[in-house]
C-alpha cells in the first residue's frame, strides 16, 4: 500500500512539472505575441509619419 501511494505522489508531482512547464511556455508565446503586436504598431506608426506632416504642410 505504501508503494502505491508514494507511485501516486510521484506521478502527481509529475503532472505538476509538466503543467508548470506548459504553463512557461504558453507565458513565453504570450509574451512573444505581445513584442510582436507592439513592434508592429511602432512600424506602423513610422509609416505614417510622413503621410501625416504631409497632410499637416499642405493644409496649413
């Protein structure tokens, strides 16, 4: 009986590493999508630059 619950405990413990770890990962990917939104927005951004002093030189 002992055996069956320390086999138990290993196995739960485990479960535990591995959630821990996809866990880490789905953090990782999270946080990659966010660099990634925000380094898109600052391109973005750049690009419309020029557009906007352009407009801004012609109507003033």
């Amino acid at each position: 009986m002992i055996d069956g619950t320390a086999d138990m405990a290993v196995l739960h413990s485990e479960t535990e590493l591995r959630a821990l770890r996809a866990r880490r990962g789905s953090l990782r990917q999270s946080s990659a999508r966010i660099f990634a939104t925000c380094a898109q927005g600052a391109w973005l951004l750049l690009a419309a630059t020029p557009v906007i002093v352009v407009v801004c030189a012609l109507k003033g």
